[in-house]
C-alpha cells in the first residue's frame, strides 16, 4: 500500500474554543491558536485537525453551522483564518477542518428557507414528514435527548434532527443541497487547506426506503441506530470523492460510530474511493452498559485487547487505522484507561506509547500531551455541553434519579471533561485568558501545565515528542505488521510489529502493581537481541524480569 504523508504524519486536534484566547473575550479563538503554532513546532506535530470554526448560532460549540463560508466571530475573521493557514504550513504543519454536513444550524438560511413554506425551493434540503395522530412521524430519539423530530407549526409537518433541534438533518437526496455543498467544500479545499474531518457522516444515509418505512424499535432509541452505515452513504462519498477531494492532495477521515472492521473497509479501502480512514468508536463504548453511555461500568483489558487486534489485524495491507483514546467528545484517557492520580505520568505515557506503536495515524487532543485529566465540577450551573445538560435534566428532573449518581456520571463521561481551557502555565486561567474564561479552568492546572511540562525532561509533554520523532526515523513503526502475543496475559498486554526483516516488541503494563515478566516463548521472542528504543522508566529504575506499575517498553531488532 502507498504510504503518504496522512499515514506518516501524527494529528493533533484543537478545540478552538479552549485553546488560546488572544483577546481577553475568555474564548479560545485564531489568533490565540497563531500565537501557539510554536509549540505545536516544538511538539512535532505534523496535521492538526480544527474542530469548527465556522459561523454558528453554538448550540452544540460550532458543530451547528449557520454559513460555512464565514468564520464564528468570537473566533475571528476568514483574514485569521488565511493567516492560521500560512503560519502553519510555514512551520511545516498541514491543516484539516472539520466538516459538518450531515446537519446545519436551524440558523442557516437553508433552513430558515425551507420551514417558511411548503413550496420554498430549499424545502427538500431538510428531511420533513406529517406527524401521525399528534405524535412525531416516529419513535426516534435524538443524540442529545427526546425526540428526533421536532414539530415546525408554520407548515405543520415535522423536521428531522439526528442531534440537537438546533440541528436539523440534511437531505442528501437532494440535487440541489448536494452540489451546494460541493461547492462548499471546493472553496475551501481553494484555500488551501490539506483536508477534512468528516464529522458524523455515516448518518448522511436517509435514502428514500428508509424515509419511506421509517422502522421503529424501542421508544427514544436514536435514529441514527435505524439510518447509519446505509447504503448510500458511500454513494455519495463516492461523488463527493470524484467530483472535489480527488482533485486534491488532502486527507478524509470519517467519523463513524457502530462501524466494525469489516464495514470500516467500505469507507476506508484505497480502491473503494471514499474516505482515507475512519474514526471507529469499539473502544469508546467499552465502560457503558446497554448502549447508554451515562450507565458506567469498569472496562476489561482482555476486551480492550481483542478490539485492538481486531482492527490492526483487519485493516492490514487493506484499510488504514485511526489511533485515538480521546477527543473532543470524550473523557480523557488518562483518567479513563489510566490512572489520574498516583500514577497520572506513567500511565499516560503508556497510553501514548500503545498509540504511537500501533499501525495507523495517531490523533493528539489538546493537552493530553501534557496528561491533562477528567474535570469534576460540583454543580450543573459549571457545565456548558448541551448533551451534558440535556441529560442531568433528564436523568435529574424526568427521572427523579439521584442528583449524586448524576454529578458522578457526568464526572466520569461528560463532554466538558475535555473542554476545559488548555492548561499552558500556573498563572491565573492556566494561561488560557487574562478574562473570565467561558468554562472554568481545571483547578489541578497549577500542576499540570505546559510551562512545567516543557521545562521537565522526563514529562508527558518530552516523552510525546520522543515518541513522535521515532515515527519520523523508523519505518517499521508506519508500515510494521502487527501481531498480538497471547503470553502477554492481562494486565499485560504485548505485541510485535514487523517490517522488512526488522522486530519490533511492545511490552504494556497496565496495572499499579508491579507484574512478572513473561517467558518470551512464542514467536521468535529472545529479549537479549532486543534493544531498548523508548520505555517509560529510565535504565536504572528498570528490572529485567519485572514491570513495574505502568512500565511500558519498546524493543527493537537491527534490521
Ligand atoms: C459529532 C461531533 C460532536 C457533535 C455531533 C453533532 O459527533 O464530534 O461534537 O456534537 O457530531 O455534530
Ligand atoms: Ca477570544
């Protein structure tokens, strides 16, 4: 398989919004992310990856878009934006944005088009149906809660809205909402930009026959349970590929959850011509039970394991994977897969060392690198994610359940457990804004922060760019095969990756307790011919036949 500067390369993702503030506004905006590309230099990032920064309304932070030709004004204006895109391509960095277009903002002039008549000719941009007996047109739920329609008075039918009811769904059966966002897409690909993060887009898939049937299953399951992953979706990647990307040297990546490794080869296979890869959420959905990601439940390592396998094993010489443990959506990993206290150093480095050592394109999100943790603010009135608030009302207020087992739940999952202002130093606000920033700051940043993290060698922060300058000088880390070794049993987990005659070993402890070392008997495991490339305690710290708590190693063969 061609390897091209998206495999290469290592992405870094930035919420606008908590990342620098230039301004004193207390939100995150361009010339805040400008005044950073320094740092992104040092880090030694290759992509980043902007989540949106367009126009909107900010129902959902930007994810709902009122012009995507313009820029949010709290962020800046399109000048900022052609300057964030030259500083970084002259740091060497590329630039993909994130594009939304499975829905609009109701804000959007389409939309307030089309509900303000039947016969409007944007009307069948959007997805509208009778209701039936006073009800919605179905028992779908929507991704933030309630229904997935929502009664539009003027012209008495119903719109479809897979997320929030500020964001209404496209429809991609239309002609006409097609080639409008192509062109969308072809002026900004004009600009320069190196590519796109396609968000939510196996939800693009409400053919004719599933609009038509409308199946239901249990009340308030989401709709996108019934309409992702349809045929069509890859229909229209297919054009969106042919008719704009193609002509481009840019990179796609897809976020699509509910997707196995199987399905993933239907986006992501070179010859399939849609997408370059996929985000798949298996990992993601490991600590919640039933679906529902507010019931919790401790996640298993043998289970994380064979999900991992899995994948590396499905998409060799076929796919290509994405390496993520979390984002904007997402607790963060740390206190998620890790250990967030005792530990916090060491098990964030061996988060980053398994990511880094996988076959696929790593994902940063902002601060991880400096092991940034999971937030727990007392009260709701600190939250600011609508999903987050849209479930403690529900949970709290429909349900009657307990406001301690809510509060604990959200510490745990929410949102706004990576939204939290980027921790650059101890001063007041991290660093982020000399304002009232617009959530408040994680109040262990005067710990953990950049200043400190860049001025100790053995931090998170150095050992991320360790780990991003052995991709650069060795192949096998890009290209190896991988193989998952069976003697490594939990809390251990180990594997080899394998590339033109040369081995590669990754030993992960994950566990607080020291662990004995396996007997290397499978494979062609001899540790004496392995040197030591990178590990996460120095060489004196190190005993040859013990882990300790969170060791991670990574050993390699001469060629
Ligand atoms: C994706 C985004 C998320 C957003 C949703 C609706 O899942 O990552 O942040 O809320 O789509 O756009
Ligand atoms: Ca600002």
């Amino acid at each position: 398989m061609e390897t091209t500067w998206w495999k290469q390369g290592v992405v870094y993702q930035i919420y606008p919004r908590s990342f620098m503030d230039s301004n004193g506004d207390g939100i995150g905006d361009l010339q805040g992310i400008i005044s950073k590309v320094p740092y992104l230099k040092e880090l030694g990032v290759d992509i980043v990856w902007l989540s949106p920064v367009y126009e909107s309304p900010n129902d959902d932070n930007g994810y709902d878009i009122s012009n995507y030709r313009d820029i949010m004004k709290e962020f800046g204006t399109l000048a900022d934006m052609d300057e964030l895109l030259a500083t970084l391509h002259n740091a060497g960095i590329k630039l993909i944005m994130d594009l939304v277009i499975n829905h609009t903002s109701d804000e959007h002039p389409w939309f307030i088009e089309a509900r303000s008549s039947k016969n409007n000719p944007y009307r069948d941009y959007y997805i509208w149906k009778k209701g039936k007996d006073g009800l919605p047109p179905s028992n779908w739920g929507g991704c933030f809660g309630g229904s997935a329609w929502e009664y539009d008075e003027a012209t008495d039918e119903y719109y479809l809205h897979l997320f929030s009811k500020k964001q209404p769904d496209l429809n991609w059966n239309s002609e006409n909402a097609r080639a409008e966002i192509y062109n969308m897409v072809k002026w900004w690909l004009d600009k320069g930009i190196d590519g796109f993060r396609l968000d939510a887009i196996n939800s693009i898939s409400k053919d004719m026959e599933i609009l038509e049937k409308l199946p239901e299953g249990e009340p308030s399951v989401w709709a996108g349970t019934f309409i992702n992953n349809r045929p069509m979706v890859h229909e229209v990647l297919r054009e969106l590929n042919e008719k704009v990307i193609s002509k481009y040297d840019v990179m796609t990546v897809g976020e699509t959850p509910g997707v196995s490794p199987k399905d993933s080869l239907l986006y992501c296979a070179p010859e399939r011509k849609e997408l370059n890869m996929i985000f798949q959420f298996e990992l993601m959905d490991l600590d919640s039970e039933d679906g529902c990601k507010w019931k919790t439940k401790p996640w298993s390592l043998d289970k994380f394991k064979e999900i991992t396998t899995k994948w590396q094993d499905g998409l060799y010489n076929k796919g290509w994977n994405s390496l993520y443990l979390n984002n904007h959506d997402q607790p963060r990993m740390v206190s998620r897969f890790g250990n967030d206290k005792q530990y916090r150093n060491k098990s964030a480095k061996l988060l980053a060392t398994l990511l880094h050592t996988l076959q696929g394109t790593p994902y940063i999100y902002q601060g991880e690198e400096l092991g940034m943790t999971n937030v727990a603010f007392e009260t709701i009135s600190e939250y600011r994610d609508i999903d987050t608030l849209n479930a403690y009302n529900e949970m709290v207020n429909e349900k009657g359940m307990a406001v301690e087992d809510v509060m604990n739940a959200i510490h745990t999952k929410s949102r706004d457990n990576a939204r939290t202002p980027m921790q650059w130093d101890g001063s007041k606000n991290a660093g982020f804004t000399v304002g009232m920033p617009w959530m408040g700051v994680n109040p262990n940043y005067t710990e953990i922060n950049a200043h400190n993290e860049m001025s100790n060698p053995d931090s998170i922060f150095n050992y991320y760019k360790k780990l991003i300058k052995l991709r650069k000088k060795y192949p096998i880390i890009v290209e190896g095969k991988y193989s998952f070794l069976e003697n490594y049993a939990s809390p251990l987990f180990g594997y080899i990756r394998e590339y033109s005659g040369q081995t590669m070993l990754v030993i992960l402890n994950f566990s607080q307790n020291s662990t004995n070392m396996p007997e290397p008997e499978t494979k062609t495991l001899n540790t004496e011919e392995y040197k030591l490339l990178i590990s996460n305690y120095s060489q004196e710290e190190m005993q040859k036949d013990i882990l300790k708590p969170y060791e991670a190693r990574v050993y390699i063969t001469s060629k």
